[in-house]
C-alpha cells in the first residue's frame, strides 16, 4: 500500500485577511446575525426565524450586521433577510401616534360669539421695537378714526398681532379702510376682518354615522354630558336613544366619526372623588371600566319599511 504524502497547496489571500479587516464575512456567520443557521435559506424561512425571534422579545444574543455586507455583492441575499424581518412592520402613516382630538359640538354660545366677532378685526404690527403695543395701538385708532378709545376692546391674538373689538360694524369698516394700512413713525398696523376659518389649520368632515353603545358607565354619571367626554376625541355625539332614560346597563348614543375604527373598544372613566379632610395636597378618583360597542347606525322604518343602514352622510 503507498504510503500518504501530504502536500502543500495554494492559499487564496483573502482567507489571509484577518477577521476585523473590511474583508467580506462568510455567509455561515452572515447567517448567524440573521438567526439563520442553515445557510443560504429562502427568503420565506429567513422572516419566519426573524418574526420567532422577536416574538420571543429577546434581542440580547444578537450580534450586529457585519459591516462588510455592504461591500460584497454575493450577500445581497443576507441583506434581505435583514428587510424582509421589517416587512411584518411596514411603514406607514398610520403607524405614526395620532395627535389628540376632541370634537365639540357646536353650541349656542359657540354661534353666538361668532356673530359678536362679526365686526372684529386682527390688527398686525410691524415695528422694530417689541414693546408692549396694547395701548398705543387702542390710542392710535381712536386718534385716527375719531372713535372713543374706551369703547375699543383689544385682546392679545399672538406674538404681533391684537384682536380689535370696534363698538359697532360703521366704526370696523371705517378702521379696515379698504384693507390699506396705519402708517406712524415707529410702527405699521395691518388690519383684516376677523374668520373663524383664520386660525383653522385644515376641514375636516365626519362621513360615518355610527350607534355606540357603553356600557360601565356608573349609575350617578349617567348623562349626556358623560357620552360626549368619553367619545369626543373620536366622534360627535348627536343624539342618545330614548330607551336610555329607562336603563343604566348600556348608554346608546348616535354619533358622527370619520373612521369608527378609531373608537377603542375599552376605555377607563376617572370621576373626581369628594373632597376629605386632610387631602388638600391630592385629588383622588374611582375608575370604572368602560367596554364600548360601534354598531352602523340604522334609521328609523318609514311607512312601515324596515329601517335602512347608513354608514355615511
């Protein structure tokens, strides 16, 4: 039998190339980052390994990415397994936090004040001295438009600019002057007519008409008043349903909303406590859990028709 001889080969020199350097990494350690020890997988399995991964909720054994993989283009397979893991997590917009709404309805002091701004002007200043303006612009309109000062009623409306209550519609027309400017020496006023829409930033409508039903609300907070608060960031409440005077089970209400999947399906109601003695530093609450039920809004049979759902306005 002949005897083995063991012989020298050529070295390739990347494997000559140390381990820290910017050399391409194996695709087995590629792998390892990916958690994926079978090799160059298909890129199903490498998202089903990475979603059991973070299911688990533990990202401490995990390496990071070599940094190499940008630099070899026959990783580009182990860099999508890296992607597919956030395809599970598209980014979106709607994946982004909500600001805060809340609707209110649109009372009779709501109207009636807008009537009474109905005269108001926004009075603009342009001026180099940022001093406090309130009075000298009060003077300068009684001055120029020969009206009484005392019967001008200014409000601060922001950082350079004044709500100005003239005493009649006559004397706002005669200060807004066709729109044109009040010139002094130090200073300049532009004035416009007041709009509910100036300081609105977009419209906005409430297409879906919903029913919402809650139930949790205690017995000695059962009103109108309770439905609202607890709904407004999310609808309008219209209307409750007759049949809730007689119940303190479920508070049904008729509502408005632009997206009834927005309205949580549990919520918590937080009442203020009587105040005790000794608890002048603290308020203290009683919570009660709410469940709520959206329901498409039915209208009312006509001529003995059974009723028709309707889901927007």
């Amino acid at each position: 039998m002949p005897k083995q001889v063991k012989v020298w080969r050529p070295v390739s020199s990347a494997a000559l190339v140390p381990p820290t350097s910017a050399a391409p990494a194996p695709a087995t350690s590629m792998a390892a980052h990916f958690g994926d020890t079978g090799g160059r997988q298909g890129r199903g399995q490498r998202r089903r390994r990475a979603r059991r991964r973070r299911s688990a909720g533990s990202n401490a054994g995990r390496a990071p990415p070599s940094p190499s993989r940008h630099n070899n283009a026959d990783e580009e397979d182990s860099g999508e397994a890296l992607l597919s893991s956030d395809d599970d997590h598209p980014v979106s917009d709607d994946s982004q936090p909500q600001k805060p709404r809340c609707i209110i309805d649109r009372s009779d002091t709501i109207a009636r004040c807008e009537e009474a701004l109905g005269r108001a002007l926004v009075v603009s200043v342009v001026t180099e001295h940022q001093a406090d303006m309130a009075g000298t612009i009060a003077a300068t309109v009684a001055r120029r438009f020969e009206l009484e000062e005392a019967l001008l009623t200014l409000h601060r409306f922001g950082p350079a600019s004044f709500l100005l209550i003239p005493p009649s519609e006559e004397a706002a027309a005669r200060i807004y002057n066709g729109g044109r400017p009040i010139i002094e020496a130090t200073f300049r006023l532009h004035v416009m007519f007041w709009s509910r829409f100036m300081q609105s930033s977009a419209a906005a409508s409430l297409p879906f008409a919903v029913e919402v039903e809650l139930r949790g609300i205690p017995a000695h907070a059962w009103e109108f008043s309770t439905a609202e608060k607890l709904l407004d960031e999310f609808c309008w409440v219209s209307d409750s349903h007759p049949d809730t005077a007689n119940r303190r089970d479920v508070y049904r209400v008729a509502a408005w909303c632009s997206c009834p999947e927005r309205i949580p399906a549990e919520m918590e109601l937080d009442i203020i406590e009587p105040q005790v003695a000794g608890g002048e530093g603290q308020r203290r609450t009683l919570t009660y859990p709410i469940e709520i039920s959206v329901l498409p809004f039915v209208q009312p049979p006509r001529d003995g028709r059974s009723g028709t759902t309707s889901s927007s306005n």
